[in-house]
C-alpha cells in the first residue's frame, strides 16, 4: 500500500516529537530523588505535550493542541505514583494470596519472587493507562478505537517514570539509556502506525466540529 508524502511526514515528525522528550530530560541533571522534587519528569512531560500536540495540531488541524496538552502534561506528571500505587496494591495483594495458600496446601513454593517482576510491570501499564484512555478522548472523533489498541505499549513508555521514583536504599532504579529509548522508540512507531491512517490525504486536515 501506497503511502502519501502527507503522512510520511507525520510519521517522521511523530517520531521525533516522541522520542526526544526522552533526551531532554537528561538536561535537568540528576534523577536520584522522588519525581515529585525533581524537574527530570516535569521537563519530560512538558516537551511529550507540546511536541506532540504541534504535530497532531498541524496534521489534524482544529483545537486538538491544548486538548492533548491539558490531558497528556498532568497526567504524565502522575505517572509514578498511579503506577507505584498499582504495583504496590498489587504486590501486598499477591503476597496475601500467596500466604493464605500456603496455609490452605502444602506448597513450599513461593510467588513474592517473581511476584516483584509482575508487579513492576503491573506499575509500569498502570502509570501510563490513565494517560492514553484521557488521549482516547481527544482522538476518538479522528481514529475511533484504534487509539485504544495502543493501551500496553504506551503505558509501559509512560510508565518508566515509576522506575524513577522508587529507591532501593540510596539508590534509585534506572532501567538506563538504551533500554529506555528502545520503550519509546516502540511507543513512537506503534502509535504512528496507529494515527497515520486517519491523517487526511489533503493539505487541509479536518476541522473539529
């Protein structure tokens, strides 16, 4: 299939208003403390915002930038703690139901250690869940539910601000550089493949009723 220059374009630029968010936040210094202190996640949600809603806006056209803008910064922002939260509400609950099996059966196993990784991951959907049904909102007139098809892979991206939050000791969690990227770069082309088909194939996009 035929792809038109119109929407080249919006993959390419989609691309980048998505990914380098990521890079900009590296300029606020360390991220060795609670987000909630720290400009690192602020600076992040700001540019993701912005970015992103300038490419929607001149795509799609009509009053989608400070729609995106008001849904995407706040709740990027709350990420880490939705997603803390989730993994902790999750993981005590784990481990209450690994105990009262314990009691009930002679089982020796135990599920607290893998039952960390589950949760980790529950934190990570859970952070960033909140974030793409609001963006849902905004975009269902343009790409109706195939926004929603994006659930998983946006709310692990936005969820990697629940690893910079929590703190083993002194020291934070940092899933690092080339393991980050590669969580936005999938966010980047999922969500492109998902909005590019709804791009109008016209220089003048569609106006919002």
């Amino acid at each position: 299939m035929r792809i038109s220059a119109r929407r080249t374009a919006f993959v390419a630029l989609w691309l980048l208003a998505s990914t380098v968010p990521r890079f900009l936040g590296y300029a606020t210094g360390d991220r060795g403390v609670w987000v909630v202190t720290s400009p690192y996640l602020l600076v992040v949600a700001i540019a993701i915002g912005v970015l992103q809603g300038l490419v929607l806006e001149r795509s799609f056209g009509g009053a989608i930038f400070w729609k995106w803008l008001a849904v995407t910064v706040p709740l990027v922002v709350a990420a880490p703690f939705i997603g803390v939260a989730a993994g902790v509400v999750f993981f005590y609950g784990l481990i209450a139901v690994d105990a009262l099996l314990r009691l009930l059966t002679t089982a020796n196993a135990s599920a607290s250690g893998w039952g960390y990784f589950v949760a980790m991951a529950v934190g990570l959907a859970g952070g960033g869940a909140p974030v793409v049904l609001a963006q849902w909102l905004v975009l269902r007139t343009r790409v109706g539910r195939r926004w929603l098809w994006t659930l998983p892979v946006p709310g692990l991206t936005y969820g990697t601000a629940y690893l910079f939050s929590r703190d083993i000791g002194m020291q934070p969690i940092d899933i690092g550089l080339p393991l980050g990227t590669a969580l936005v770069l999938v966010y980047a082309a999922v969500t492109a493949i998902v909005l590019a088909p709804a791009i109008p194939e016209r220089a003048t996009a569609a106006v919002e009723p």
